[in-house]
C-alpha cells in the first residue's frame, strides 16, 4: 500500500487540537473509566499539569511549560473523543 506523507495530516490534525479539553471524552488507559477531561484530578502549576483519573488516579496526561514551550504527553489515555 502507497504511503503519504505527513502533511496530509495538516487539516485533521489542525481540527483535532482545535477542540475543546474541558469537555472531551477520554478513556483512561488504566482502569478504562470514560470521562470528560474536567472531571479529571489535576496538581500543578508551577511545574506544569499533571491530570489524573477521578477513578483510579493513574496518569492521564502531562502538561510542561518550559522556556515558552509545552509539551503535552498523553500515555495514560486510551483515546480522547471530540465533537467532529
Ligand atoms: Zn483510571
């Protein structure tokens, strides 16, 4: 099967990360929990965000604001659902 590149990414990526977090669905990779990411627990700042499950308090997602960058790691969800 040919192959694109990842620029064809651009205009689904572009709407994806255009969403609303507070009431996106996530799935929690632990425990399987399904919840928007406003019921999640979230610590922090100074550091950055740390969210955990409102179920089993595993990691959802991690959030770190350095020298005017951030970096978003999201290993804990199984998958994030928005509105299309
Ligand atoms: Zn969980």
């Amino acid at each position: 099967m040919k192959h694109l590149d990842g620029n064809v990414l651009a205009g689904p990526a572009a709407d994806l990360f255009a969403f609303e977090a507070t009431t996106a669905l996530g799935r929690c990779g632990a425990c399987g929990d399904v919840a928007a990411l406003a019921q999640a627990r979230v610590y922090g700042p100074p550091m950055g965000y740390v969210a955990r499950c409102r179920s089993c308090d595993g990691v959802l997602l991690v959030i770190v604001e350095h020298e005017g960058r951030a970096t978003l790691t999201m290993r804990g969800l199984r998958w994030v659902r928005v509105d299309a």
